[in-house]
C-alpha cells in the first residue's frame, strides 16, 4: 500500500515542460538590475557556437558550448582581465513560448548561482 501511495505521489507532481532547443539560437533581450537599482538591458544574438552581445554600446562576443539541450559554456573570446577569463555556466531551468528563465555561475561556483529572465524577439 505504501508503495502505491507514492507512485500516485510521483506521478501526480508536474514538472516544468522545457523546449531549450528552439533558445540555442537567435535574438535575444536580456533584462537584469544594476547593484544601484537601475534596470540594464542587453541585447544578445546567439549561433550554436557563439553569442554576440551588445551592452551599454560595447560589443562583447563569447564562444558557447552546449553540453545538453539545456545547458552550455560559456568563454569570453577576448577577456580583458582574469575575471572574464572564467568559463560561465548557464542553465534554463524553465520555458514558455518566448522566453525562459536561467540560472548561471562561474563553472564550479556553486555558492553564488544568480537567475536571469530572457525573451527571444528573433
């Protein structure tokens, strides 16, 4: 009896449906608030193997590794200090029809995960 019990526990719980495989590529805002509270945006347009941004009228490029359908590497092409040397991690935890939500961290920073919103427009 208790076995039933939870398998109908199990089967019953819904969990988030992921379609990442349509946001590996195309373009993209990038929303997110400043340590002084402003909000800044990014616009962002990524290939399979490389993502493109535009910030503040700079342009930053960094190569991308899919290591699943919803999780990649990333490495900045031209890192300018040994911060931005760093591979960043970046997972989608959630999608919706144009959008999804990440999570992302310096591969193997597991204490300081931060989240993210992003919307396609392209």
């Amino acid at each position: 009896m208790r076995y039933l019990i939870l398998i109908f526990i199990i089967a019953s719980c819904q969990f988030p449906e992921k379609d990442c495989l349509k946001f590996q590529t195309g373009t993209f805002i990038f929303e997110s608030i400043s340590s002084n509270g402003d909000t800044l945006k990014t616009k962002f347009t990524r290939s399979k193997n490389l993502e493109i941004g535009y910030f503040d009228n700079k342009l930053d490029s960094s190569s991308v590794k899919w290591v699943s359908d919803c999780e990649c590497i990333y490495r900045k092409i031209n890192p300018k200090s040994l911060n931005e040397k760093k591979p960043v991690q970046m997972k989608i935890l959630s999608t919706n029809k144009d959008s999804y939500v990440f999570e992302y961290s310096f591969v193997g920073d597991t204490k300081n995960k931060q989240r993210g919103y992003v919307e396609k427009i392209n």
